[in-house]
C-alpha cells in the first residue's frame, strides 16, 4: 500500500501543477498540459491497481472536467461509469474517507444529483454512510433530497 500512496502524492502533487495553470486563464483545453494530465491519470490507474480504490471519484472528476481548478464536469455520462466502476469495487462504502472527500469536491461545482443514474442505488449509498456517521454522505444526501423527504427505512 505504502507504493500506491506515494504515487497518489505524486499524482496531487502534478494535479495542483495543473489546476495552478488552469486557473490563470478560463477556457475548455489547454494544450500546455495535455501531457500533465495523462501523467495524473496514469499515476491513478496504477494507484488503483495496487488497491487503493478510494481514488475512483478523483478519476471520475478528472476524466469528467477539462478545468482542473474548477472541477466542472463537461462529461457526465464519463464521471457516471468511472463512479459506478469503484462504486462497484466497494469505493463509497462509509470508511472511504479519501473517496468522500473527492466526492465532497465534486459537488462543489456540480449538481450531485446528476452522478448518478440508479437513484435508488445512491440513495442506499448515501443512507449506509450517512448512518455509520459520514458527514459528506449525509450533505449530500441533504442536498438531493430535502431532510423532511427522506424515506426512513425499517
């Protein structure tokens, strides 16, 4: 695990190169680090398969945004089947601290609802997390469905 999280640190460390020069200037592509970002996503492949799973929202939300300061996704149906593939491997599970995390700052310029297609299944993603006290899962939760909505399950 100690590989996988050096080359997580690595991977933020050119992600914040990144988002450093997509926040000087405001456009949909930057061909001055092109280069950057394939590194980034290759260093997250390889983080994943080493088993840190955690990063799967991060991937989802770098492959999904061509800003990687602002974090807008500009392709959803991509932030969808990245997120459901780690969903899939147990990313979201309510322990994940590192994939809420990502998670949290994807809904920061972005509509939550839209990550997901199966509601239902976001909602018992949410719920489960939200019960074992994960504070992200339940503002997000909050964010959706309005508290006084929230179908209480047995």
């Amino acid at each position: 695990m100690q590989e996988a999280i050096e080359l997580y640190n690595k991977a933020i460390d050119v992600l914040l190169e990144v988002g450093n020069e997509h926040s000087k200037e405001m456009k949909s592509i930057y061909n001055n680090t092109t280069k950057q970002e394939e590194e980034v996503l290759s260093l997250l492949d390889k983080v994943i398969e080493l088993g840190m799973i955690e990063v799967y929202p991060l991937k989802a939300l770098l492959v999904a945004s061509n800003n990687w300061s602002t974090f807008l996704i500009v392709r959803m149906g991509f932030f969808q089947d990245i997120l459901l593939e780690g969903i899939e491997k147990g990313c979201l599970k309510p322990d994940m601290d590192l994939a809420w995390q990502w998670l949290e700052v994807a809904t920061k310029n972005n509509d939550p609802e839209e990550f997901m297609l199966d509601m239902d299944l976001y909602y018992d993603i949410l719920v489960t997390a939200a019960e074992e006290g994960n504070d992200i899962a339940c503002d997000i939760m909050n964010t959706i469905w309005e508290p006084e909505n929230i179908i209480e399950e047995d």
